[in-house]
C-alpha cells in the first residue's frame, strides 16, 4: 500500500490517521529526513576507506577527534567577532607554543602567505592592499631560500609578489643580501639536504637583521617542534593544523614575533582587499584547531608511539608468513616521523605488482589505501588507522600476497 492509500484508508478513522502516522517511519510522512541518521557518503556515492597511506590532502590527511568535534559544534551555535576569536585563541596557542603571538591560519600554505605579507607590508593597511604588487610601493621584494629547500609550497611566498633568491653556501646568502631582501625561508623536512642548518641559517639572518621563517608544516610529532623553534629564534613558524595534529584540515598556525603576527592579520580576513582575502578560517576552525593543539601537547606521546608500533607489528607479522616477502620499518627524520613500514616481495615468488596490490586494496572490501614504496613495494604509516583496522589491513594483505603466490 502506498503512503496516500494508508493515510486514506486511516482518514475514515477519527484520530486514527494522526496515530498511525505517527508510527511510520518519519521520512514516509515528512519529506525530510528528520527522524532517520542521515548517511551523507551513500547520498553522495562516496567511496570511504582505511587510510594506511598517511596524512594527504588528496585523501583529506586526518579525521578530527570527537572531542574537536563537540566544541566546533558548539562553537556554531552563537555569533562572535572574528577578530576577537583570533585574538583569544592567539593567545592560548602562543602560550602552549612558547610563541610570542600566534594566529590560526587556512592550512601551513595560508600562514606562509600571510606570514610573509606581514613581513613585507608592516603595521600600514595600505601596503597590505597594494600586494601582490610591490614594484614602486618602497616594499622589499627578495626571499633567500636554499637551492634544495625550494618546492612547490614556495609559490605561498611568491603569491605576495617576491622573487626567490636561490642560494647554496653562507657566503652565496652574504652575498645575496641587500636592502630589497625581506626574508630567509627555511623548510625544515629538507634539512638534510642543505648545506646550511637551522642555527647557521639564523646566525645568518640576525647578523643581517633579517626576519627568518620556518615551514614546519608536517614535522610533528615530535611535539617538541611546536616550541623548539619558536624557542630557537625563528621569527615566524608555520605548521599545518590538520595533519597529525588532527585539527581542522583546512587550518593551520603562524606564530613567532607579535609584531609580525599583527601584521600578518592585516592581509587577513576580515580584511577584505587583501591576497589572504581567500584564505578564510571560520570560528568553528580557530577553535577546533586551539583545542586540537591543546589535546595534541597533552597527549601521552609515549603510549601513542607505542600503539604505532604494535599495529606495525600487527601487520608486519601477518604479511612476512607469506614466503618471499620482507617487510622493514622506518622512521623518516623530518615530516611525517612516524614508523613507515615498506613492503616488498620476492617476484619470482609472488605474481603481483605494488600497482596491482594498490588497486586490490582499494577495490576490496573495506577499501584501503596505502603508497607505493620509494623504491619498490608499498609503504604503509599506520597513525591515521582507527583502532583495530590494522588487523583488517594486516588480513587483507596477507589475503591478496597468498593468492599471488606461485
Ligand atoms: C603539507 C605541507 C604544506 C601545506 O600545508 P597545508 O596545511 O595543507 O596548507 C606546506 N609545506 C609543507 C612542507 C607541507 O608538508
């Protein structure tokens, strides 16, 4: 019987329409979907899954703890003004960072962008509104960064208007100075690479009286990171909010000098005829990305370490029963130092590509995503699992290598 035919039949009742009614399920009496929990991933046909890969923007990176969750909801239910969200939240992130000031940005790309807007322009609105367009305006234009530090992510530094100056030796940076440079950016997951470290980079910079930056963006853990280098004296640190700190994926954090954190602000929203115009962050995302940060510093960071290391071993146990494959555990020094487990296999054993292996996981049920090796095989990071899903990737891989064999 259809919905109409019920209710007609139920209308010949006195009050036994509304009765019955009631007792249908909700979404067959009203249109919307009030009464029934809502599943938005089958509304949209999404494709959920374990992520084994790690935390990539391509994937989302984290998921936000309940707790984050709660206080962003609560954070929805009542006006505020921005300005004055920024301020007090500054002001706890600063303390628990050992920062002079802090302001919570649109991801570690956003605090790049304004932290050296704010660099550039100073305390004047106008010069704030005159970027990306520094060309007769008295600004200086030049950021010194070293030749192996310059990536992708540099073009948060030259969405203001600067040139990059590519240096490799302290006398190249000695030499690239002048009164047009602005800055010197460090990015601290290519440290390995340059020939100039941390402390020689900031001798460097306040010998010359040059603000000096650090991209932190994916270096915690360790926690320490947080403060050892705003203790070490990097003007400005940026670091993304949503990788393993679980905030917000959209947040990230500026802290360092209070002068240049209130110049940041000014290319910032609510400030509207600035380059950080786009890069709005929300009440509900400066809050979440506070109480992440202080759920983060709080954590037992031993224990959790731990964890990693079982469910690495969870999965490292079930994958090397299967003859011919080899499994080996790192920890990356800089960004993501977190055990990565590589995993490769015996071809002349096991009839299977690390692309096919990706492609099983991923079409299986539940689906996993997981990365190909460096070299060869596939890498797993095992801190974005939610409890117990290591022993569902430890079976499927076991499954999918055993069916390979030979
Ligand atoms: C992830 C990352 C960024 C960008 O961070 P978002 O928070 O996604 O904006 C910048 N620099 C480095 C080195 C990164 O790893």
């Amino acid at each position: 019987m259809k919905r109409r035919q019920i209710l007609k039949h139920l209308s010949a009742l006195p009050f036994a329409g509304t009765l019955f009614a009631s007792l249908l399920p909700s979404n067959t009496v009203n249109a919307a979907p009030t009464g029934r929990k809502r599943n938005i991933f089958k509304e949209l046909g999404l494709r959920t899954f374990i992520n084994a890969a790690g935390t990539y923007t391509a994937m989302t990176a984290s998921l936000m703890d309940e707790e984050v969750m709660a206080v962003i909801n609560e954070a929805s239910k009542e006006f505020v003004m921005l300005d004055e969200v920024q301020d007090k939240a500054g002001e706890k992130i600063a303390q628990l960072t050992h920062a002079e000031a802090a302001t919570v940005t649109a991801g570690a790309f956003s605090a790049l962008t304004l932290g050296m807007a704010g660099v550039l322009t100073g305390m004047d609105p106008k010069k704030a509104e005159q970027l990306p367009n520094l060309q007769g305006t008295g600004m200086k234009s030049e950021v010194i960064v070293q030749k192996s530090h310059i990536i992708g992510y540099i073009n948060a530094l030259t969405n203001t208007g600067v040139t990059i100056i590519s240096v490799e030796t302290a006398d190249d940076v000695q030499r690239a100075i002048n009164d047009k440079t602005a800055m010197m950016w460090f990015l601290n997951a290519n440290t390995d690479t340059g020939k100039i470290k941390h402390q020689e980079w900031l001798d460097l910079a306040k010998k010359n009286n040059i603000p000096a930056m650090i991209d932190i963006a994916a270096d915690v853990p360790p926690v320490e990171n947080l403060w050892k280098f705003n203790d070490a004296g990097f003007d400005l640190v940026c670091i993304s909010g949503g990788k393993a700190m679980r905030g917000p994926q959209s947040a990230g954090i500026l802290m360092g000098r209070k002068d240049l954190i209130a110049a940041a602000r000014l290319s910032a929203p609510p400030r509207g005829a600035t380059v950080g115009r786009g890069m709005k962050v929300n009440k509900e995302e400066i809050i979440g990305m506070y109480v992440a940060l202080d759920k983060y510093v709080n954590t037992d960071h031993n224990k959790e370490w731990q964890l990693w290391e079982g469910r690495v071993a969870t999965i490292s146990n079930s994958v090397k029963s299967v003859s011919g494959v080899v499994c080996n555990v790192s920890v990356p020094p800089y960004a993501n130092h977190t055990p990565l487990l590589n995993i490769t296999w015996d071809a002349a054993k096991i009839k299977l590509t690390p692309k096919d292996l990706m492609e099983k996981l991923r079409n299986g049920s539940p689906s996993i995503e997981v990365m190909p090796g460096a070299k060869d095989g596939i890498n797993i990071t095992v801190f974005m699992l939610k409890p117990g899903q290591e022993k569902i990737v430890a079976a499927r891989l076991n499954e999918e290598l055993s069916v390979a064999l030979f």
